[in-house]
C-alpha cells in the first residue's frame, strides 16, 4: 500500500436543499483536490440534511429519497469526482425498487460508485429502514469501511469491519450537542453561533466540553487505537435544521492520535496522509492478534432483542 491523502470536512448544510449542499460539497472537494487530497469524506446526510427529516411522514421522506447510483444527487456527486479527480464519500436518504427508505452513505470516484453502506442503526425518522450488512471496498490499494454515526457507538461494528479486512473506517456522523443521560450532555444555544463572531469564547467552550468534543473523546480514538485503524470522523457544523452542532471533523491515526482537526466555526477541510507502517507498530495490531475467541464468541453472538432508545428525539428543548 501506498501513501494515501484523506481530507475530511465539515460544513453547515441547510436541510432539504440537496442544490446548496451539493455546491459546497463541490467547492470543498476543489479545495482538496487542489492540496493534493486523493479522498474527502463528508458527514451523515451532507448532501440532503438531517434534523430537518425528524418530523417528515413517510410520504414526505419518499420525496426526499432517491434511487442510488442513479439518481441526481449521486451522478452529480460523480461529476463532480471526475471534475477534480478526486474520491468522495457523501449522504443522503435512498429508496429502493421495493419503495423501502434507508440511510446511505457512499463512495464514489470518477468512474462511479465505489460503494454504498446503508446504516445499520436508523433513529431519525421511523420510516427509515437499518441497513443489514457490513461494507468492505478498496480504495487505491487500501482497504476501507464505511460505518455511520451510531453504527460506531455499538463497538462490535468496530471490530467486525476490521476483522474482515478494513484499515481505514469512515465515521459520517451528525452528532454532539444532543441531551442524554450523560452529565454535562445537552443542547447548546443557537444564540451563540449567531454571535460567534463578536463572542468566539463562549461558543468555544460549549464546542469544547462535555456537550461536544470532550464527550467525544471519551470514545472515538478508543475505537481507532483499540482496532488498529486510521478513523476519518466527520461532522457538520453550525445549525442543522434547529439544533446546533460543534463541527470537530478529524482524522485519527492508529495509535488513537488526532493527525488532522478542523478547529474553525467556518465551512473547512483539513487533511492527513495516512501511512501503511502504523497498522502493525500500533498496539492494536497486537491485541487483534491475541485474541481467543473461543473464549467469548458464543457469548458475544448470544441471541438478544436489539432497541434503539434515542430519548432525544422526544425531548423539547
């Protein structure tokens, strides 16, 4: 394998208009194209939106959902792959010839679609179908995963994909800035991104704490560290629909450290070459390679109900 340039993005999208999104998914990807990126990955849904689906009727996510490769949005995330020669991985809400409504993100490059992971783990809307399957595809020798907010949360996701092969995982998400049952969880105000720039501070510090990224912390370079992958997080930022989110799109090395954050309020992409050599110097590689399955397999696979509670989404704010 090859040395292989990853950017990762973050940008306020505007819900429903797949037209505005898909111009800064353009613009963006000019932007790395010209620093020499030979990937950008974008976050959940960045090419329709998110929160805004929250309250759409099945009838209304129907509209909002296209046939995947051939719909418009994704031959127009083709074009625009040709144009700058570059791979990019985007969202956006599909139906299926059955008239089934999942949650996708995929990968495409000049030539097409390169790959298409639906969701595994769903809660937006109810009407939105769980994707039933890991996705494993190639790009330029390396050997990649898609794996979509959530789907991250539940660990043996993680673990799975690497096991069939993955070394690199991206991570769309639109999360943080959400209440749960976590201290210091919660909704930040949108008052204070409308007042950024005369008071950075104050929404630096919500960004930066238990709401947003220290939470993130917690978790998310556990999973690159632990698995031996590089973890490409991305994430929108500003007001996605009525709730505000925090941005802090990364790119994690094997060793669970940040080689690349975006760190601005503004539309921004950051890049980081990612190296063959630390798949097998970090510890991972290792821990992967002590395993004894025959001690927890059974276990691990036992037979249960699997719920989705995300309290959140009935929660007023």
């Amino acid at each position: 394998m090859k040395n292989l340039k990853i950017a990762t993005a973050q940008f306020e999208n505007k819900g429903g208009d797949k037209a505005y999104n898909l111009s800064v998914i353009e613009k963006l990807a000019s932007k790395a194209a010209a620093q020499g990126a030979d990937v950008i990955a974008f976050h959940e849904c960045s090419i329709t939106g998110y929160t805004y689906a929250m309250p759409l009727s099945e009838q209304q996510m129907l509209d909002e959902a296209e046939y995947v490769p051939n719909g418009p949005s994704v031959q127009r995330l083709i074009e625009i792959a040709r144009k700058y020669d570059i791979i990019i991985l985007a969202g956006l809400f599909e139906i299926d010839t059955d008239g089934k409504i999942y949650k996708p993100q995929v990968c495409v490059d000049k030539n097409g679609l390169v790959a298409k992971h639906r969701k595994l783990h769903p809660f937006i809307n109810d009407h939105i179908n769980p994707g039933s399957e890991y996705t494993i595809f190639e790009l330029r020798g390396w050997k990649c995963s898609i794996l979509t907010c959530y789907d991250n949360n539940v660990i043996e996701n993680v673990r799975a994909v690497k096991l069939l092969g993955a070394d690199i995982v991206f991570m769309p998400h639109v999360t943080m800035c959400t209440p749960s049952t976590r201290p210091g969880a919660g909704f930040v105000d949108p008052k204070l991104w409308e007042n950024r720039e005369a008071d950075p501070t104050s929404l630096r510090q919500e960004f930066d704490g238990l709401k947003a990224r220290a939470w993130l912390m917690k978790w998310l370079p556990a999973r690159a560290y632990d698995n031996a992958i590089y973890a490409v997080f991305s994430n929108p930022i500003g007001m996605d629909a009525d709730q505000l989110k925090a941005g802090c799109s990364m790119i994690i090395d094997p060793f669970g450290d940040i080689i690349a954050e975006c760190r601005s309020f503004d539309d921004e992409i950051v890049i980081a070459t990612v190296t063959p050599e630390k798949l097998t110097q970090a510890g991972g590689y290792r821990y992967i390679k002590a395993r004894k399955p025959e001690l927890y397999g059974e276990i691990i696979a036992k037979s249960h109900k699997s719920e989705q509670k995300v309290v959140w989404l009935k929660e007023k704010k």
